[in-house]
C-alpha cells in the first residue's frame, strides 16, 4: 500500500456499520500520508441506524469529515452515486500533490478484513460501467490477498480503484473489541473458535435485553448457558456428530460447533434483527459524571 501511495489522490475506507469504531486502526493515518478520505460504513442494512446521528457526530470528533453508510449487496444506488462526487470535491479541495497534471483519479479502497471492500468497488463499477464483477468477494475474511491492478471504475471522470486486502491493527487493544470483529467475521472464525464467538452474541444480546434468539430458535426462555443454546439448535437442525467412545462403541452427539455457526449465521444475515454493537461507545459520550459511569459499570457486570 505504501508503494503505491505516491499515485494516489483519494482513500475510501471501508468498515462494518455494526462496530463504527472497534478495530479501525488509528495510526493508519500516518499511512495515507494526509490525502483527503471518505469513511464508508458498510453493510448499514445488518446496523441499528436508530443512532446514525450519534455515531456519525463522534466520528466527526475523531477526525473523519465525510462518513457516508452504504449498503452494497442490496439496492443501494442512491449512496454508490454519492461516492465518486464526494472523491472529486475533497480532491478538488486538497489539491493533487504531484498528479496536478493528470486526468486520471486514483483512489485506493483500505479496511480491515470482511466489510465489503470489493463489493463496494464492484457496486460502484457496476454504477458507472454497467460491467461484471472485477475483483472477488467473499462471506469469509481473506479472500483478497494483496493489492491489486488498478480497476476502472468510471469514464467520465476516468476513475481508478486500487483494492487491498483488509489490514488489522497489530494488536487489538482489548478482548470486547477482539470479540465484537470476531462476531462480524472480520475475524477468521477458527481463530477465535465458532463457540466462543457464540458465547459472546448470546452475551451480549442478555446483556441489552435483545432476547430476539429465543423466538427465532424456538426456546421456552431467555438463557445465559451457551450449551442450553446450542444443544437444542443442534438436534433440531440435525447437526449431529459420531463419536467412537474408548470401548470401540459409537455415540452420537450433538455438535456444538455446527450448532454455533448456526447461531452465528443467523446475526451476520440478520434474522436475529439490527446491531449497533459500539454502542458503549455512546453511550460515554452523555453520561454526565465520572461516579455515575463507575456505577453504572459495575451494573453492567
């Protein structure tokens, strides 16, 4: 990315509208080298847009000026339209560096893994060209691999886009951040384990009283024991394994991890409704005291 820097005039990065702020890495900013960026929060029809207005406002305040929430998989013409002018006002307005001379706009598409990259980059090809997919797209994280050739997106002004493949911060500065990327598939899901990830939504839906899963599975009542969970998910969707005890007999049982990635389809597809798993981050924007905040903490736990 840094190699090709030079030729760029615009970053459009791309991230998850369910964690506005969890894993975007700060100091890529060193990076990009102060060229005017558009922030795209994708997949907005999975998000909780109840509070746009707040999430938006805070990134303001953290130094993204042009937040724009889109929605390539689905009918989202009006927003893909809005990009490329939005690329050309902030170029127009910091200038080109050294490309003053070029007809050409090259823009360099950055984010980390599974947030919908080139989608986004075939969506607004799609736009502009009416052409076929250039670059692959994929539900796991990963499936870019490196950064590729540039790809015209548009003729009028001729535009390029430079895809890349999705970078995380080298650490991830704590667990509940590691759990909310994992949860969206930032993450590949082995890396973490598909149970724990589970383990984690369930949390977290107890926690908010977001108890849309018992319904969807058919439970008697909310539950905070991921076996309780997933056992019955298992045997109901005949996720079943066989298993040759020490004796050399044959046990069938059902299998949790089938069973979580059951319930882990079911949020990333939204049937378990709409997310805004940040929204702890707003939530310390308007509480008023420190000792309330501390109180309030213990409640949570």
């Amino acid at each position: 990315m840094q190699a090709v820097m030079k030729n760029v005039d615009c970053i459009i990065e791309v991230h998850d509208s369910r964690i506005p702020f969890s894993g975007r890495n700060s100091e890529f900013e060193y990076t990009i080298g102060g060229r005017p960026k558009i922030l795209i929060l994708n997949k907005a029809d999975l998000a909780d847009m109840s509070c746009r207005k707040q999430v938006v406002d805070k990134l303001k305040r953290d130094g993204c000026s042009r937040v724009l929430f889109s929605d390539c998989k689905h009918d989202s013409t009006n927003i893909i339209k809005k990009i490329l002018p939005s690329i050309q006002e902030l170029i127009h307005d910091a200038g080109r560096y050294h490309r003053a001379e070029n007809r050409d706009y090259n823009v360099l598409v950055c984010g980390v893994p599974n947030v919908g990259k080139s989608s986004l980059t075939n969506a607004i090809r799609h736009k502009y060209l009416r052409a076929g997919k250039a670059t692959q797209v994929g539900p796991t994280a990963g499936v870019t691999r490196s950064v590729l050739e540039k790809i015209r997106v548009c003729d009028e002004p001729l535009t390029y886009i430079l895809d890349t493949p999705g970078v995380l911060a080298p650490n991830v500065r704590n667990v509940e951040v590691g759990m909310k990327l994992a949860l969206c598939a930032t993450l590949q899901d082995h890396l973490v384990g598909e149970t724990i990830i589970a383990d984690y939504l369930l949390y977290w839906m107890n926690r908010h009283r977001r108890f849309e899963y018992v319904e969807h599975f058919g439970l008697k009542e909310p539950t905070d024991n991921i076996t309780e969970l997933l056992v019955p998910i298992a045997i109901h969707s005949n996720k079943i394994q066989k298993i040759r005890t020490s004796e050399g007999r044959y046990e069938y049982k059902p299998n949790i991890s089938q069973a979580a990635r059951v319930v882990m389809a079911a949020f990333r597809t939204g049937k378990l409704g709409k997310f805004m798993l940040d929204d702890d981050a707003l939530d310390s924007l308007s509480e008023p005291a420190v000792a309330d905040n501390a109180g309030d903490a213990r409640h949570r736990s």
